[in-house]
C-alpha cells in the first residue's frame, strides 16, 4: 500500500516535504508500503484547517446526537474493513495474528461503538438553580500515538473528541504510517465536515510542532514515559491540555492458593499479548517463596513451548519486535538480567534459530531482584521476571515499588481476597484471575503511567471543559 499524500482538511494533499516512510516486514524485510513524512508545515497546515472547522465550522455547533449519527455510518465503513486492518498491522508492525483479529482492529471498532453509546451517560447540560453548567468541546486536540496498537490507541482519543465535538490532528508513529493512512481512507468517504480531522504521519519535528503549536488546545499521547514528561511540561508552559497514557511494568501476584493451571494458562495472555509489546503486559510474576520452584518450573514450560515465526501464521504465539533498533533494544535487557544476576529458565540472549528478522529469545527469568533493572524498567517484549515474597504484605510492596502504576493482577481461588489485594495496589486498571482491560471502564495509570483516563464514559470527559452561564432560567 502506497500513500502519496497527506489527509488534511477533508481532502488527499501533497505533502510539503518530499521525505517518506519505506515500511517493511519485520519478519523477512520484504516492502509492505511508503507514506509520507509530514514536516512542521504539514502539521501546521492541518492545524490551521482543524481551528478553523472548529471557530467557523459546524461540527462543535452541532448536537451531540447529530455528531453521533454522522459517527455510526463511519463506524459501520469502518467494520466493513477490519480485516484488511487487521493484515495490514500485521505486516507493518509483526503483530501475531491471533492477537491482531482480536485486537488490533476490532478492538478498535468495538471501541468506537461503545464511545457513541457512552455519549448517552454524559450529563451534557444541567440546569443548578438560575446556572446552566455545560460540557463544551475542549477545542482542537492533537493525538499523537505509538506503533504497539496503533489503531486502538487512535480510537481511544479521536472518538471521545469527536463526540466531544472537539477537532483532531492525529500524528501516528513513523514505524505504523500505514494503517493510519487507512482510517483516513476510510475519513474521506465519511461525512465529516472539512477540517474536522487530518492524518498526517510524521517524525520529531512534526510531533514537537503539534505539541507546541499555540492553536492546538490539547494534547492526547500515549507513549513512553521520557516523552510523556516533556509533553506534560510544554503543555504547562502553554497551560495547554493534555493526557498521558504511558508505561508500565505491572506486576501478578500469584496466591499460595492459586490453581497453577489456570494461572499460567491466564498468564500466557497477559504477559506475552502482542509478542510482550503492551504498556499493560504482566511482566513481574511475584510468587510464593513455598511454591516459588514450582511455579517457575510451570511458567519455563509455558515460555518455552510458544511457537515463534511469521506472524501471519495463525499457529505462532509470538512475532517479530517491531523494528531492528527495538530488537537490540529488548536484547540488551536479556544480558543486563543475566549481568544483574538473574537465571535464565527459558530463551535467553542470543539469536532465534532459523529466523532472521527482528526476533528475540521468549525469556523467562528467575531469582530476580525487584531491584534489578529487569524488575524495573519497561522491557516492552516478551521477557517475563519471576520475584519471589514472603507473604502478602511482602507481595504488595514489591507489586507498588515501581515507578509506574498502570495494570496489574491477582490470582488467587478466593476472589474476595482478591479484590482487597486489588485494593491496596496502586495502579489504574487491576485483575483477578485475569488481565485484559475492557473498553467500558476507564483506563490510564498512577504515577509515571500517565495522567488522564481513556475508555468509558470517563474518555469523553477529557475532552471537554465546563462551562457555566448564570441568568438562565429552567425550561
């Protein structure tokens, strides 16, 4: 799929830049498509159009029911095309496809559907005494977001501003042009008004430019958590808006009471989902010192018997890291364990045998340190540390000592023990014998994780501001 142009203010333009994006497989480097590079100027020019369909336009001025029906015939196009999605992430970013059929495109799309039905739960106006309080459109939002999920994380912001009425200039990852470039395929035959949303890939200089343009009103990023700090303070300078959704190192407490089969099947999910690329992966298993052998014996067995190659083979579990630059970036981390003095039960560094793309060893590490950087830091593939404790309180420590605060999990036969386990650890989502956050509750983190929430009803109130009128009379 190649792309010439630049989805700005309602119609294809060519680019002010003549740089572009040569997207190839991560699993054998063949060509998968080319997009451009949008510039400072490109982001400028769609910004313009975006403030103005906001100031001139008729979509804030528009009632939230007629948003939503111009939204449900997108959606609808949308769904007729989930399955190209779905094999275009594949192939731009190694996605497996167990995982991207589920989640890279109809994820999305069942995110949508229900942001428009949350748009029914949203107290749009209410009338306090001789005050009408009004949610009204934050203004224009620039998305900027990562190559992970990169249609979830999309739809996770462009549809509560939509509905918000707000104007949108979204900025995907270079390594994921492509299949941004397919939603604003999707954009043009839509019947949104000019200007309301362009889609402009770009690199440093066009993520930067959005951030600081001064008529953008709010910025909505997920990312990295180094990122997510210098946007958090030049939105401060400006006293502009925004939202972080950003990293995580998320830690399962696994019970002395927990069933082995079900957690490490439950694990084999929610540590490895999306070949370990996932803000939320589980990938601190704090276990039992009374079942620690046990239970890394299990979870070596697990690591060590998922298929790994092409990920559009429907059979392998894990695919290729995303790039070249993020494979040596994941397989630094397989030596540092084993320099910190970490035991390798299953992968360790070292290249994939017969596979010559941008594959690591699926590791597993035991006698691990919270202290350890492997403990500490965002890995971001699939490399899982078992951490022995004590007892529960020991468990919970470790679990909140972490700079980040997004996901984590409990297994345990005894759910109501769970839920107070759940309730004493500092993180955004939390799950009992499972982790999979859903689009109906809110998602973001504590702490270096991030500010803001996305999913539910909650998403859409961060793309508003309150507004009060006095001397209005009740109807």
């Amino acid at each position: 799929m190649n792309y010439e142009r630049l989805f700005v203010d309602g119609e294809w333009q060519a680019p002010l830049s003549t740089e572009t994006f040569d997207v190839r497989s991560p699993h054998d480097d063949r060509p998968v498509g080319t997009a451009p590079c949008g510039s400072a100027s490109d982001i400028d020019r769609a910004v313009a159009a975006a403030r103005k369909a906001f100031d001139e336009g008729p979509w804030p001025r528009m009632s939230v029911e007629e948003r939503c029906t111009v939204l449900r015939k997108f959606v609808d196009a949308y769904g007729a095309r989930t399955q190209q999605m779905s094999d275009l992430i594949i192939a731009e970013m190694g996605s497996p496809r167990w995982f991207s059929d589920l989640g890279q495109a109809n994820g999305p799309w069942a995110l949508m559907i229900q942001t428009l039905g949350f748009s029914d739960e949203i107290a749009w106006e209410q009338h306090r005494g001789g005050t009408l309080v009004r949610k009204a459109p934050t203004g224009v939002v620039g998305i900027i977001t990562p190559w992970n999920v990169p249609q979830v994380t999309i739809a996770a912001k462009l549809f509560p501003a939509l509905v918000a009425g707000c104007t949108v200039v979204v900025k995907p990852a270079p390594e994921t042009p492509l299949d941004a470039m397919l939603l604003a395929e999707i954009l043009a035959d839509s019947a949104l008004p000019p200007g309301v949303v362009a889609i402009v890939p770009g690199g440093t200089a066009a993520g930067q430019r959005l951030v600081t343009h001064p008529d953008v009103d709010k910025i909505a990023f997920t990312g990295s958590s180094a990122v997510g700090r210098w946007i958090g303070a030049e939105c401060g300078k400006q006293l502009k808006r925004f939202s972080l959704e950003l990293g995580g190192k998320s830690a399962a407490i696994v019970c002395a009471d927990a069933s082995l089969e079900r957690t490490v099947a439950g694990l084999k999910f929610s540590s490895f989902l999306n070949n370990g690329e996932a803000c939320v992966a589980q990938t601190r298993v704090l276990a039992p010192r009374e079942r620690y052998d046990e239970i890394v014996m299990a979870l070596a067995e697990m690591t060590s018997s998922l298929p790994v190659g092409d990920p559009d083979n429907a059979h392998n579990y894990i695919g290729p890291l995303v790039s070249a630059r993020h494979r040596e970036r994941v397989a630094s981390y397989l030596d540092i364990g084993v320099a910190e003095g970490a035991r390798v039960v299953a992968g360790g560094p070292g290249e994939v045998d017969g596979l010559t793309g941008h594959y690591v060893k699926t590791t597993l590490f035991a006698d691990v340190d919270n202290r350890m950087r492997i403990a500490q830091e965002e890995i971001f593939g699939p490399v899982v540390a078992v951490i022995p404790y004590d007892d529960i309180d020991h468990a919970v420590r470790l679990a909140n000592d972490s700079d980040f605060g997004l996901a984590g999990s409990v297994w345990t036969k005894d759910r109501a023990a769970g839920v107070e386990i759940a309730r004493r650890i500092r993180t955004g989502t939390f799950g009992i014998n499972a982790y999979a956050p859903g689009f109906e509750s809110p998602f973001g983190g504590f702490k270096a994780s991030g500010i803001g929430r996305e999913y539910g009803p909650e998403a859409i109130e961060e793309y508003v501001e309150l507004q009060s009128i006095q001397g209005v009379p009740e109807a």
